[in-house]
C-alpha cells in the first residue's frame, strides 16, 4: 500500500484532482480510500487530500504518509501533524512556491522539485492540479490510461479543448516523474481489477443516505451544516427520483419538527447534522421518545464544542447522543464503524426507529462521512422493517395510542384510519393519550418505552468482533479502521488479538459485551474524544477486566495504527 | 357565508355534527376563557365543511390554547414549545390529503415559536394556523408576552413593564407572504366560525388571530367586548389596504378577512422515476 497527501489552498484543486486519482486507481483494478482536512476559509484555506491506495482492501490510514504533493505551501506548515511524515518519505513542491515550510522538512523526508504551474502555463487552459495528478500516477504506477478515462468521463460536457488541456497536463506530470529523477520507490503492483458491478466508490455521507433510503426513508428535513451537507445534497435528488422528498428549511428546530410530523403522518423521516444542530434538536428528540415517533437523525461528528472545528472529525458528540434529553428517554444510539458500514447501520437504523417507535441517533463523524473510498460492493441487506399501525376502529371500540403491551409496542394509528383519532402528547398520557401526571400512568408509560428497546433482540449486528485471544481493543467509530489495522500487524506476526467494534451504543448490551469479550484478560479502549467519553460509557455500563487502559484523544488528528500498537507494547514491557 | 352555514343546516344532510370533532376530555381552562369559544368554533367550523374527523389533524405547541387537540376528536399532536409550525408543516407536505390545522397562542407562536412564524408565512404551505391571543403567559401565571403592551406592570418579572414594543402579528404575517389574514375575537364565535371556515378553504397558508380573553391574569380583557368593534370592509380591500389598516389600527377591529392572497400554496413535487435498487448505480465502478 501507499499513502500519499496532495495539498495545495483551497481553489487549487488538490481534492478534485485526488478524486480523479481515487477513481482511475479503482478503474485500475486497486482499493483506493481517501480522507480530507480543509481549513477554515470558505475559499483560499489550506486544503488537503490524504490518500492511501492497495492491491487490498483499504480501511484506514498508515502511520505515516510516503509522499507529500503540494500544489503551493501557504499555512499548510501549521497542519504538519496531520500529515506525519518520515526520513523515507519525499516531498514534492513546486519551485515557484519557495521553500519547504520547517515543520514538514523537520520529517527528515527527502526534497524533490517540479514545476508544475509552469508545466501547466506551457499547455493552453493546463492546470496545475492535473499535472500534479499525473506526478502521482507515474509516483505510485498508476496507468495513465486509468486517469484519462476518468477525465473523458467527468469533463466531456465542457468540450475537446477542455478535455485535451487536462490530458496533456496528465501525461506531463506523468512524465516529469523520469524527468526529475523522483524514483520508483512508491510504486504498487497492478491491480487485479475485479470486473464490471463489482466494486464502487462513495463517501461515507452518500453511503449512509443510501442506507436511510434503502431503509424506507421518504422524507428529510433539511438545515446546511459541515460535515452533514453531503448526506443531504445527495438524498435531496436522489429521494425524489424514488418519489420522496427533502425540504430545505428555517433551521434546525424546524428540521426535527418537521420529521415529528412526516413520521407522525405514517412517512419514515430523517434529517443529517453536526453537533450543535444535536444540540438544538435535543428538546424534540424528547418529544418523539415520549410520543414514541420514529425517526432517524444523523450526527455528522466534528471537533466541539461549540462551533469547535466544523471541518474536522471528533467522537465527542458521544455523550449528548446518550444523555442530552431530559427526563428518562430511552431510545437508540448506533454508529456506522466504516465508509460502507454508513450504509448498512443508517438502513438499520431506519428499521429498528421503525419497528420500535423511536428516535434513533447515527453517530457518524467527519472522517467517515467525508471520506471517499473504492471499495467492494456489499451484498444488498434486507431488514423486515414493518411500523406496527392500527387498523380502523369500529363504533363502540376505543382506541388506546399508548396501549401498555407485553412488547412494549403498541399500534400507531396513521392519520387517515377511521376511529382511530388520539392526540400525539408529549405530556406524560394514559394509554389513550390522555394528558396526566398521575404516577402510575408515569410509571406504566416510562416502564413501557424503556421495555419496548430492552426485550427487542438487536442480533449479532450490535458489533463486529474480530479475532481471538486474551487481548482486545474495543473501539467505536472512525477509530475501528485503525484498530483493525494495528490488529492485523499482530495477526500478521502471528500474536492473537480481538477487536470488539460496537455498532449499538444504546441500549446497552451487557450481555453480548460479555460474550464477545470472554476470556480477555487485557482490553485497550480506543476512542477520540478529550474526556474519554467512550471509555466511561463502557464503565458505565459493562464488566470490564481488571487490566483496562484507554487510549484517547481529541480530534481532528486520527488515531494511527503504530500508537494503537504501542499501547499494547508498553503495557507488555512494563 | 351566513347564508352557506344556514343552507347545509336547513337541508338536514351533515353527516358529521359539531360533537363529532370533540373529544370527551374536559379542558384545563379557567372558567370564563376566550378558549372554550374558539374550540366550540372550530367544532362548528369543521362541522360545517363536513371533513371526515380522521382526515383532519390539529397540531400545536404548548400553553394554555396548545392544549386545544386533546379536546378534539381530530388527528392530534401536542408537541413541544414553539413549534407547532413545523411539526405542522412536515405533516402537511408529507401527507398532503390530510387538513392540517394549527393551534397555539401568542407566547407559542411569536415569541419562542417566532422563526417559525416568519418561515410559515414565506413557505405558504396550506395549513391554517389559529392563534388565541390573550397578550400573557397564561399557563405559568401572567409574564407578559410578546403582544402585550409595553407598560404593562402586571407581572413581578417585568414590574416595570416590558418596555418592548408589541409585536403586530398580522402586519408581519402580510409582510412575510401569509396568504390569508384574519382577526376575529372569542366573544363573537358566529363570526369566528365563518372565518375560520374560509380559512380552512382558503389554499395556502392562513393566519387566524383570535382575541381570546385570559379572565385570569388579564381581568381588564373582560372589557374586550365593549372595546371591539367591525373592521371596515375598505380594509380588506387588497394588500395595500390591509397593510395601512393594521398599522393603524389599534388591534381590537375585527370580523373581516383582511387579505386574501392568490399565491400557490408550496408543495412538494414527487416523480418517483425509478426503483430503490437503482439508486446504487451512480456509485458503480
């Protein structure tokens, strides 16, 4: 595998061009996966694409990245930390750009110049962030051919002379690489491609709409906010080919409220935001617990709080998710743990809201939801999703909306169905619906959407278990793709080592935890977030060995495979 | 509209009596509220248009007027403070046969649910939003609310008044798009019947403000109906006229639909042009 970084401010076009990289490297027959840190401007800002391209699948970053391409330098230097880089490593600038900021040449990483604004100057309409594109491709041995097609493909609406400018610029990056000595070090074996239908490439965001449309989704309320936008730019489009509908509106207050009411009226809703939308949405979540109105909101994790740092990934948002509502407010918390797991735990998300009547919480993040990946298509998943709803009633039957049932479930009647008529309360109600605050209707009420999530079974998709032996990492989230791979290194070497990654964060699931986790004498909790919050959760609420170390920090910087792995080292060797 | 109400009632064919829209759960309000007349209104009203109780939903926030759908025997949803409107507003555009109808009173609907007024106006969904207005905070005893007079001194969290200019519900809804305007008082529930069944009938969105007296912490709106008076009918003439009427005016005319707008209500266009399953193809290598 091969980690690269192609940096440049924002408008010189280091994401476009990664993404042309990303998708020739799947046309070649290579796993490609890339992730994006982009400053605050809304134009201009230091932007950069990390990109790590395999013969193998590829789920998370390396420890460090071989090549650094930058397009021009601006403050990209105060981003060293997120762009480690080593002795091995080469960087690439442009010699109109000046120096190597002293931050990133500190690496120790061996210097290389290309210019490639003037290469790009001597082609009519050339741009310096194609040229780039090809310097990686002759770097990494990626089939020009691969990258021209996917250049005809997404610029052929704007014309030959378009086109040829951006394929020359691709062949003479693609050239330079012999020209200036930059070497065949990084090259990758070609790859297998795996033939038509076979693999795609997809954000985590357009995954996890995927999902929520999938699931049964038909309508999304919708507010702007980074990193959520995508998920709801491209379930905006693609809900209405399938005969649903989004609708941008006032702000998140009205977002939530709005899906009360589609969901009230029998429609699967959902709406896609980032940590202070949560926050303003939390009063209401409350409302559709205690009315015991389906619906799904996904949480676009970013660095907190506040308006923190909207661009870049955190797994702080963990505790409002669990614990924002007043009240006791039971309900569902679940998060996708990979690009495509957006897809498989947004749609079972939509089902399990569905099925129990309540709000359900998807705790993606930005790294997830903004990274974009080549990888194997899965197999389509098929839930039963079904709301139970009431049937008319006839003359003399009295309908009961909150009806106190052995499961917990009781029919919802959709507006429409004859005899039926009950008022939605979140004032504490009797069975009817009635509003009241006499205690046993408290109890019986509270008793009731606490045991509808309990005595449901969540099956084996609460979490992924990988692995076996006395040792594990348990994990959630963005940092299961790292665990994963500091896991393999062992599994490589021939040591044992589990990886529990939880998928169902709420309810809890004491007893499959205990399961998964038989036997381990020894368990390293990793997570992202400054107070480590997941590893309190997990005391919380689980049986935990006696040897127990978390591993966490803050975003936006990932965690990296090697310091996962000397975790375990140092806690051996003491 | 007199003249319509009488002929349904004399042909003797309503399938659908007044008592078919309420429910047997007896309200939380003071004897003597303005409430009890708009809630009997309504019932008329809906009466009147003979809509199938299930097809109707009436949604609203919290207060003392929001508690109005519990005393119905319509699709009911009493959520939470501020934001009827949107709640209200999901229904209707993902269910767009149902009549959806909206409740609440001034501290609800202006003040905490305010964005959402503004918003509802421009999106001109066809909802009918009803306001009781009693110019207080009913529910947690006398504050003043965003309709009430700068000077008023009734409550120890603003003793010496708000000194907050009112807030002119009607003129603002004109300004930000409402397709339909409409003052009517609690104590002349013939005539809020009328209205509130054009408002219904009207498309698009239609804002009722009803003076509803709060007997308890606003006594002196007792005097409400001595003090009311007709709205003139050049008032309703257009837009223009039932902008200068209502900023002129000093907010007790009544009885007329001041502006009837023939804006398209918003609605959402669905094509529904291919399957599920294809929907992964865009993302296929």
């Amino acid at each position: 595998m091969v980690s690269i970084v192609l940096a440049g401010s924002g408008g010189a076009g280091a994401i476009s061009a990664a993404t042309v990289l990303l998708e020739a490297a799947g046309m070649a027959g290579w796993y490609a996966y890339m992730t994006r840190s982009v400053g605050a401007q809304i134009r201009g800002g230091e932007t950069a694409a990390m990109l790590r391209f395999g013969i193998e699948p590829v789920t998370s970053h390396d420890d460090r990245f071989h090549v650094l391409l930058a397009l021009d330098w601006k403050n990209l230097g105060n981003f060293a930390s997120e762009m480690p880089l080593c002795a091995e490593s080469l960087i690439i600038g442009d010699p109109e750009q000046g120096d190597v900021p002293e931050t990133l040449a500190a690496s120790g990483a061996r210097q290389a110049e290309v210019p490639m604004a003037q290469i790009a100057q001597s082609i009519p309409g050339g741009r310096g962030n194609m040229v780039a594109a090809g310097v990686i491709a002759g770097l990494i041995g990626l089939p020009l051919e691969a990258l021209v097609s996917v250049v005809v493909k997404s610029l052929q609406h704007k014309g030959d002379k378009v086109l040829a400018a951006s394929n020359q610029a691709l062949r003479a990056g693609f050239d330079a690489v012999d020209e200036f000595g930059l070497g065949t070090a990084f090259r990758l074996h070609p790859g297998r491609p795996a033939g038509p239908g076979k693999r795609w490439i997809v954000t985590g965001n357009q995954a996890t709409g995927l999902g929520a449309i999938r699931g049964g989704i038909r309508y999304v309320a919708a507010y702007p906010i980074t990193p959520a936008t995508e998920v709801l730019e491209w379930m905006g489009p693609s809900l209405a080919r399938v005969g649903g509908a989004l609708v941008q509106v006032e702000d998140e207050l009205a977002a939530i409220n709005q899906i009360i009411g589609a969901s009230y009226g029998g429609v699967p809703s959902l709406t896609a935001t980032a940590g202070p939308g949560l926050s303003l949405m939390t009063e209401s979540l409350g409302l559709a617990v205690a009315s015991e109105i389906p619906l799904v909101v996904v949480d676009v994790m970013r660095g907190g709080p506040s308006t923190g740092i909207p661009a870049k990934s955190e797994q702080s948002d963990l505790n409002i998710a669990l614990h924002g509502m007043h009240g006791d407010a039971p309900h569902l918390v679940l998060a996708p743990n990979s690009v495509p797991d957006c897809m498989f735990t947004t749609h079972w998300a939509v089902h399990l809201a569905e099925t129990l009547q309540v709000p359900a919480l998807v705790l993606s993040d930005q790294a997830i939801g903004q990274a974009r990946a080549v990888l194997d298509l899965p197999a389509e998943v098929v839930f039963p999703t079904r709301r139970v709803v009431a049937s008319p009633q006839t003359e003399g039957e009295k309908y009961q909306r909150y009806a106190v049932t052995p499961s917990g479930i009781s029919p919802m009647a959709i507006p429409g169905t004859p005899g039926c008529q009950y008022t939605a309360e979140g004032l504490e109600h009797n069975p009817a619906g009635a509003p009241s605050s006499r205690a046993e209707d408290h109890a019986a009420q509270l008793d009731k959407r606490a045991r509808k999530l309990d005595l449901y079974d969540y099956g084996d998709a609460w979490a992924d278990l990988e692995g076996s032996g006395e040792c594990a990492i348990v994990t959630w989230g963005s940092c299961t793709g790292p665990a994963l791979e500091a896991a393999s290194r062992w599994w490589r070497d021939g040591a044992e080592m589990r990886v529990l990654s939880i998928r169902l964060l709420s309810p809890v699931q004491p007893r499959r935890f205990a399961q998964a986790l038989a036997g381990v004498d020894r368990v390293l909790v990793v997570e992202q977030s400054h107070s480590a919050q997941f590893y309190r959760y997990l005391r919380a609420h689980y049986e935990l060995p006696q040897q127990c170390r978390v591993f966490h920090r803050a975003g936006p910087l990932p965690v990296r495979p090697e310091e996962i792995c000397a975790q375990f080292s140092q806690w051996s060797n003491a | 509209m007199n003249e319509t109400l009488a002929r349904t009632c004399s042909t003797g064919v309503a399938a659908y009596e007044p008592d078919a829209y309420r429910s047997d759960i007896r309200p939380v309000w003071c004897p003597g509220c303005g409430d009890y007349s708009v809630l009997a209104a309504l019932t008329n009203a809906l009466a009147h248009l003979q809509l199938p109780p299930e097809q109707i939903a009436l949604v609203s926030g919290i207060g003392c007027s929001s508690r109005i759908p519990a005393y119905t025997g319509v699709y009911g949803l009493h959520g939470v403070h501020g934001r009827a409107l949107p709640v209200a507003t999901g229904l209707k555009l993902a269910r767009p046969d149902l009549t959806v109808l909206v409740a609440g009173g001034d501290g609800d609907g202006f003040s905490i649910g305010g964005n959402h007024f503004l918003h509802a106006c421009r999106r001109n969904a066809d909802l009918t939003y009803i306001v009781m207005d009693n110019q207080v905070y009913g529910m947690t005893k006398g504050q003043a609310s965003p309709t009430t007079a700068a000077d008023w001194r009734g409550s120890d969290l603003t003793p010496d008044g708000t000194g907050l200019v009112p807030f002119q519900p009607l003129t603002i809804a004109l300004a930000a798009g409402a397709n339909f305007v409409a003052r009517c008082f609690s104590g002349d529930p013939a005539n809020l019947t009328e209205i509130l069944v054009e408002a219904i009938r009207h498309p698009g969105f239609s804002v009722v403000q009803v003076l509803s007296p709060c007997v308890t912490f606003r006594p002196e709106q007792r005097q409400w109906k001595n003090l009311v008076r007709m709205a003139p009918a050049s008032a309703g003439a257009d837009l223009r006229s039932a902008a200068r009427h209502l900023m002129e005016d000093d907010g007790l005319s009544i009885g007329r639909v001041l502006y009837r707008g023939d804006r398209a209500p918003f609605a959402v266009k669905r094509k529904n042009t291919v399957e599920v399953e294809k929907l992964v193809e865009e993302f296929i290598l």
